[in-house]
C-alpha cells in the first residue's frame, strides 16, 4: 500500500552522455538536486543509465547519494520504466532502496521507496517519493 510522501526535490540534468548505441541506445544522466527527505532539507546527486527499449519504453538503474542539512547521508539504488515525452523530456516511475547509518535516515533501511521522476527537455528535473508499506 502506498503509504505518506517521504520526499521531494527539484533539481538539474548535469550531464547527458551516450554510453552505447550498439543493440539499443543507452544513455548516462547525472542529476545535481535539492530537496526535502522525511522533512530534513537535502543536496542530491544521482546518476542513472537509461535505455530505450524496441518498444520505444524507458527503463533505467540508478545510483545516488543524498546529504542533509546536518551533514547526515544515505545512499540509494533504484530502477524505474518511463516514457519519452515531446521534445526529449522524459517521465519515470519506479523504487529506490536506501542505506544510511544517520539516525535521522536509518529508518529508509527497511522500506522500498517508490518514486515519480521526470526531466524537462531543458534538464529540469521534479520527483516526489512515498513509503510503500
């Protein structure tokens, strides 16, 4: 059951790199972000290759690192599907899986974390996340 919203951010697509072309078109993406994270105010970076499937859908991995105000961290892995939009924008749905030693993240150790993400064609990015109970 999807439970409260955990999250938000809004950030930048830092860096668009093609990685693969061979078999199907692969694309590495860096996001710089900030953000509330269970109410902490937070800087992100996160990095996720995406491929375009025969289909034309979306799927991606990801990896990122989030850091509070006070200096608390986590890390996280994900996937997600999604779609292109008009112009090169793009839209994903999907789940995280955290890790964090900080008191004030250590609860995102044992739950899934599922996510809306999407990027404008001029590298804007939102998202909003909530705990799956």
């Amino acid at each position: 059951m999807l439970g409260e919203q955990i999250g938000e951010e809004t950030g930048k697509v830092q860096v668009r790199r093609v990685i693969s072309v061979d078999g199907g078109t692969k694309v590495e993406v860096t996001v710089q972000s900030t953000g509330k994270l269970l109410g902490i105010e937070t800087r992100g970076n996160v990095t996720y290759i995406a491929g375009v499937r025969p289909d034309g859908s979306l799927y991606g991995e990801a990896q990122g690192l989030i850091t509070g105000k006070g200096g608390e961290q986590a890390t996280f892995k994900g996937a997600g599907a999604g779609k292109l939009l008009e112009g090169g924008a793009v839209s994903y749905r999907g789940a995280l899986y955290y890790h964090s030693d900080s008191p004030n993240f250590r609860r995102l150790n044992a739950i899934a974390v599922v996510y809306e993400y999407s990027a404008d064609a001029e590298g804007n990015t939102k998202s909003k996340a909530w705990e799956w109970r």
